[in-house]
C-alpha cells in the first residue's frame, strides 16, 4: 500500500485526529508556483494511487499520488508528507 494512502486514511479514520488541521499541496500547472494547496476536508475518496477532491464549484478532480508533494498538520506544524527533492 502507498505510504501516502496509509496517511491520508489515519487522519479520516481515526477519531484522535481532525481532517480540518490538515492540508495538502500538490503539481498544478497554471497555479501559482505550479502547486495548489487544499484542505483535506475537501477529499472525498481515496484510491490505491489517487485521490478525488471537490472544488468550490463542486467539480470533482481526481489527482495521483505522485503529484503530491505535502501534508501537513497546519495547528502542530508538522509534516506527515514531503515528497523527496521537494
């Protein structure tokens, strides 16, 4: 199983942890810096290698594993994910 999978499936599942201290930044062509950031309340599934988001105009997106580059907990600070070279 992707780490990342793993990851993004603790901060769902388990009750310790809240979704909305959380964000994650991915590629995105044509955004600032060629990288978005949402938060991960915004995810709506999780596959083996993706995951699916809605956007502020209810479109759904699908975007791959290997175009995401953090997670972070934004109220501790710390990373749970930094994809290397990043």
């Amino acid at each position: 199983m992707h780490p990342l999978k793993n990851i993004l499936n603790k901060v769902f599942w388990d009750k310790r942890e809240d979704p909305d201290d959380y964000i994650l930044s991915f590629i995105h062509r044509g955004a600032s810096g060629d990288l978005k950031t949402i938060p991960l309340r915004k995810i709506r599934e999780v596959g083996s290698s993706w995951f699916t988001y809605r956007d502020n105009s209810e479109n759904e997106t699908t975007i791959p594993f290997h175009r995401v580059t953090l997670v972070k907990n934004i109220r501790s600070g710390s990373v749970l994910w930094r994809k290397k070279g990043m």
